[in-house]
C-alpha cells in the first residue's frame, strides 16, 4: 500500500486541538481511499523550548528533510516566550530551508458560513509570493537613536522568483477556472512592479488559454469586497498578498475557516501545510478552537500528495458540517463536536 510519511508539528495553544482534528479526519479519508498516512509527531513548542532553550533541535530541519509534507497547527505563546524568538526559532527557518515559494490561501464561502459580505458566493484562489520582495530583510539603520535616524528596507524582486510564482498561477488557472488576477503597483512603483507585469505579459504568451487581469493592489482590495464573484486566481507579491490574504480570510468568514499551504513545486522537499490562525491563547483552554481551517490545510496537503479523491472526499465532509451548522459560528461547537460531525461525513 503506498504510504506518506507526514511531520505534525503541532505546536502551542489551540495547534494542539486542531492538528489532532485534522489528523483524525485526514486518517479515515486515507483509509477510506487505500492509502497510508505515517505520521510522526514532533513537540517542537514554546513548551519545548523552556525545557531545553530552543524551539527545536539543531538538527530539526534535516529530519524533516525525510518527510513528504509537513502539518503544523501553530506557534507562539507570547506571554512566556517572545513571538520574535518562537517565530525565529521554527517557522522561519522551515520555510527558509525549503524555499515554499507559493503560500497558497483558498478564499470561498462554505455552505452555512455567513461572511460579513452581501455577495453570495466566490471561490478564490491567492497565491502569495512566499521568499523575496518586500520581505527580502533587506536593509539597514544608521545614526540610531538620534534626530537624523535613517531606516531604509528594500524590496527584492529578481527574474527567477516573478517568473516562478507567476507559471505557478498560471498553472492553477489552468486547473480551475481559467482567470488569473495579476496584482502590482506599477504606476507608483515603476521599476520592481514594471518589472512584474512585463514578466506576466511574456508569461501570458505561454498561457493563451488563461484570461489575464493587471490590477493595482488597491483596486484589488476593493475588488475583492465588491466583486470577489469575479475572481479566480489571484498572484501577488509577498507583501500584497499578505495584506489581500487577511481580507480573504475575513470575506469568509474568519480564521475558523482560512486554510493554508507553504508549497514548493519542485517537491525534491517536504511542503508544509498549516490553517493562517495562530495559537488562541485567548481560547486555547476552552476546547472552541475551530478545527475546519486545520482540517481544509489538511485536504490540501492530500491534493499536494497526488491524493485528489481523498482531497475532495474531506472538502465535501466539512461542507456536510458546515451545512448544517456546525462550526459555523464562533464558540457555539465544540471542538470535538465539528471534528466529529466532518469524521461522520465521512463515513
Ligand atoms: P490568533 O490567530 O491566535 O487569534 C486571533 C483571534 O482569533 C483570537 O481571538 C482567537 O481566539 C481567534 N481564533 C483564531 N483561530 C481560531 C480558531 N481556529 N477557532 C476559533 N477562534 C480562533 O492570533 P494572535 O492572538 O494575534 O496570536 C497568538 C499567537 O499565535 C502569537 O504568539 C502569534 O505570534 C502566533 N501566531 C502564529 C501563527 C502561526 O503559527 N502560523 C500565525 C498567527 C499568529
């Protein structure tokens, strides 16, 4: 039987809750369409590193080397441990040594999920540059602390990581509905967004099939409120997308339901697949943490694996819950109950 060998990081606060969710419900979908899920669990934690001072071992990036796909609840826990240092620590130096260059957030309405928009339903897919642009952590100060203080951050946009980003929306456009929304701002940044939009054009060449759209990032936001029945697949820089991705999340309802993935196409490395929401500290005792954004990350990283039925098969379950009400609203369900209601879905 073929298998899949799957790090779970679970992580802190609610990540504990939801990992275990989505294991259960990814479990069964495995069995159900013949296929192994092996999955050894790392404690890798702000837990983990007030016992042994660091968020994971020196090693902690080669052994994950060996996996086909990682899933990871969430970490922080600021109030013992600084987001600076849990952040630095583990999910940094994962997507650093991996390079998942597409952070992919799927933006729909699930049956019974009221967002705070009147638009009826939309189905969107953002693909977030995910290792340069205006994350680059290029820069500097000088003259720190004093009147004549300068900051200076700049954005990298090079050839390899455009051209690379935007095959791949080209790609899932491919897959899906054929549109894909190319988002910049070149008509105030006119060297790096230029730079963008003249590689869309030439890419555009090799996709005739692909209906192309240039918008600037604000026209995009207000589109996505007004119009998101328009959208397809939306590519962005890392900075953009990051904003556009939290509007995403928020037009569906909340972080309960915005799944993710850090994926680097090549594959010779595991990808790693996580729900946008952090550790709740705020709710993580009370069992409520919503596990379906874990769950969906979870059937994402079955489509990456190749494993499309099995994909759909848990994708149908949370929308038989979500159709009927459960997990729909904030704290009205418990954990284990959505958990359950998808694992019945299932059969
Ligand atoms: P958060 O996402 O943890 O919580 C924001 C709000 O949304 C809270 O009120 C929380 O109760 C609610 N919420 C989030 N997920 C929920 C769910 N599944 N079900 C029900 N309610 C949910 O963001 P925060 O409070 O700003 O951050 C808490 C910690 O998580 C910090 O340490 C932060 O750095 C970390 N964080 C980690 C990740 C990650 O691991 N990828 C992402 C974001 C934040």
């Amino acid at each position: 039987m073929k298998s899949y060998k799957i790090a779970l990081i679970p992580g802190d606060g609610i990540g504990t809750a939801v990992t275990e969710a989505a294991w259960e419900v990814l479990a069964r979908a495995a069995r159900g369409a013949g296929f192994g899920l092996d999955g050894t669990s790392f404690p890798w934690s702000c837990d983990f590193y007030e016992k042994t001072g660091a968020m994971m071992p020196a090693d902690g990036i080669e052994t994950l080397r060996g996996f086909d796909a990682i899933l990871l609840g969430a970490v922080g826990w600021p109030k013992r441990v600084p987001d600076s240092v849990s952040l630095h620590g583990l999910l940094l130096p994962i997507r650093k040594a991996f390079v998942p260059y597409a952070n992919i957030r799927p933006h729909r309405l699930l049956p019974g999920v009221e967002g705070p928009l009147r638009a009826g339903s939309f189905d969107i897919l953002c693909i977030r540059e995910n290792t340069e642009g205006e994350y680059a952590g290029a820069g500097g100060r000088v003259h720190n602390g004093t009147a004549d203080e300068v900051a200076v951050e700049t954005s990298i946009f090079t050839r390899k990581g455009v051209e690379r980003i935007l095959r791949f929306g080209f790609e899932q456009a491919r897959k899906r509905r054929g549109k894909l929304a190319s988002v910049t701002k070149s008509n105030a940044q006119k060297y790096s967004m230029v730079f963008w939009d003249e590689i869309t054009a030439r890419l555009a060449a090799d996709y005739p099939d692909i209906e192309v759209a240039n918008y600037h990032i604000d026209a995009m936001a207000a589109r996505m409120v007004m119009a998101p029945e328009s959208l397809d697949v939306v590519v962005a820089s890392n900075l953009f997308g990051d904003i556009l991705t939290d509007l995403g999340a928020a037009i569906q309802g909340g972080l309960g339901f915005a799944a993710s993935a850090n994926i680097n196409p090549e594959r010779n490395v595991p990808s790693m697949f996580e729900p946008v929401h952090g550790s709740a500290p705020d709710i993580a005792h009370l069992g409520i943490a919503n596990p379906i954004a874990a769950i969906w990350s979870g059937a994402m990283m079955l489509e990456h694996l190749g494993e499309a039925g099995a994909a759909k098969a848990v994708m149908t379950a949370i929308e038989a819950a979500t159709a009927r009400r459960i997990g729909t609203e904030p704290g009205r369900h418990k954990t284990q109950d959505i958990t359950a209601a998808v694992l019945s879905a299932l059969g």
